[in-house]
C-alpha cells in the first residue's frame, strides 16, 4: 500500500519513512501542507498521515482543503496536540483518525490497516457478484455454488477490483495495492489472466490504455 506522509520534522518524518518501508509500505514523504495537498490531488495514497504543525499552512487547513475538492482519501492525524477539542476539531473537519505523538508504531501500522479496510469496503463480510461470492472474514471464494482456490495475489487482486466495481482501477494502482515489492513485469497480466480462466472473461474488463476494472 503506497502512504501520504505530511510532518514537516525531519528527524520524525525520517523515521517515521524508514519505519514504514521496513514494513512493505511505499511512503511519499512532504514536508509542508501545500506540497502534500498536491500530492493529495495528483496522486492515489491509501492513507494520509497528516501532521498539523506544518511551516506554511495548518494541518487542519489541508485537510478542510483536501475535503472540499471531493478528496476522500483515508486521513489520519498524527500530532501532538491532544486537547479533546483539537480532536473533536479534526474528526469535525474530514479527518478519519487521530493519532497522539508520543505513538506506538504497532498502533499506526493497526490504524492505517483498519482505515485502509473501510475505505475499500472490506469491513463487509460477504460480497457478491453475479455468480461470484467472497466470505472476507473466512477468504473463502465460491463461484456458482462451487469453492474456488485462490493464489494470495489473485485473492488480493480480485478483492480490490470488487471493492471497486464500476471503477477503473490503473495497473499503478493495483500494483500498489496488491505487491509489497516491485512486481515482475508481467506479473498483474499472469494474475489477470488466471482469475480470468477461473471465473470468465467477461469478469475483468481490459481498459486500454488506463488499465482494469469489474462492470456493475
């Protein structure tokens, strides 16, 4: 999963970066509140980390911005102040979480998960397509009344382009959200092409040019 982090302290940013790609996520690092809402409206994050104490705009104001333009990126709010109307006043303003600094990594690793879960719509335990039914809490796959095994990738795979159906997902996306590691090249086109013979080829729709997405 590739992760928007906006703290403006070098040292905490850094480790905080470091930390993080230790555990298989891709972080892009900005450092002021302009630079990340730029980010924030160029480019696809799982999650915003999102500072308030930032050198050229408050935090607050990035996150009402983002919101206003139709952002709905996850955003969780990392800082030190921990007044309960600073918290009241974020989660008021768009924010999906809010995060203390000192912060235990274990816990905002747990939080960007939980977060990154709801966005896509995994808190639902069965979803169901045509003849395609996934139990998410079992990752059990049935496909007209028969199980079907899956791969990890190609359970990741077709879970993402479910959780976004009528949504063409691009193959940067997918990647992101599916691989840990830089893929082999043709590594999506082998997960696609089996999930095809698996399930028909009339489940994933090819999008030239921009990528791949599941019809509603």
């Amino acid at each position: 999963m590739r992760l928007l982090l906006i703290e403006d302290d070098p040292l905490l940013g850094q480790g905080i970066m470091l930390a993080l790609q230790a555990r298989n996520y891709r972080v892009d690092w900005q450092q002021t509140g302009s630079a990340g809402l730029q980010v924030m409206q160029h480019d696809s994050a799982g999650v915003v980390i999102l500072d308030l104490n930032l050198p050229d705009m408050d935090g607050l104001e990035v996150l009402q911005q983002a919101r206003q333009q139709g952002i709905a990126t996850p955003v969780l709010i990392l800082t030190a102040r921990d007044a309960i109307e600073e918290r009241i006043t974020g989660l008021d303003k768009g924010a999906d979480d809010y995060l203390v600094k000192p912060f235990d990594l274990d816990e905002l690793e747990a939080r960007i998960r939980a977060l990154h879960r709801r966005a896509s719509g995994r808190d639902q335990e069965y979803i169901e397509h045509g003849d395609l039914t996934i139990n998410t809490a079992a990752r059990e796959v049935k496909f007209q009344n028969h199980s079907m095994t899956l791969g990890r990738r190609e359970y990741d795979l077709l879970l993402s382009l479910l959780n976004a159906k009528g949504r063409v997902l691009t193959r940067r996306q997918i990647e992101e959200e599916i691989y840990e590691d830089d893929p082999e090249s043709n590594a999506l086109e082998v997960h696609i092409h089996a999930l095809r013979k698996k399930f028909g080829k009339s489940l994933i729709r090819t999008v030239r040019g921009v990528g791949y997405m599941v019809e509603n």
